[in-house]
C-alpha cells in the first residue's frame, strides 16, 4: 500500500473533524440516533487519522493501531446503511 502524503492525512484528520463537529450539533439539536451513529463514524475516522499522523508505527496484536479505530468506523457505517435500507424497504413494500 502506497503510503499517503502528511498534507492530505492533516486535510483528512480536518475534513473529518468538522464532519463530527457539524453531526454533533445535529445531534443536539435534532436529537435522533442516527446522528449519534454519525457522530461515532466521524469521531472514530477523526481517532484513525490523529493516530496516524501521530504515532504512525505502533502496533498491537501484530495490526497497527490506527486500523482499529478505522475497523470500527466501518462497523458504524455498515450498521447505518443497513439500518436506512430496512427503513427504506418498509416504506416501499406494499401492505
């Protein structure tokens, strides 16, 4: 795997900085759980990129470390698509 520039880790760890920040404001305001499953992608994406610009080699259980919180946003977003696609099937199947 090609290793990705420090400019665009720091415009990633930024990008998905404020993503966290704007889904926790709708989070407050709106008070539904899918912005708490956003804010918990974005915070975990924001925790990948800090670690990764931080302490880049560490390890643990033979995986770097910034793949655990990049495994765990995944988790999240497979989790809210499939919950927006059952949704989404309800309202579409007919009665």
């Amino acid at each position: 795997i090609a290793r990705m520039p420090q400019w665009l880790l720091w415009f990633l760890l930024v990008l998905f900085t404020v993503h966290f920040v704007a889904f926790a404001i709708l989070l407050v305001r709106r008070r539904k759980a899918k912005y708490v499953v956003l804010c918990g992608i974005f915070l975990f994406l924001v925790a990948s990129f800090a670690i990764r610009i931080l302490i880049p080699e560490r390890e643990f259980g033979g995986l770097r470390l910034y793949w655990y919180p990049r495994i765990a946003a995944w988790t999240l977003t497979f989790t809210l698509i499939v919950s927006f696609l059952k949704r989404r099937m309800r309202k579409v199947s007919p009665d």
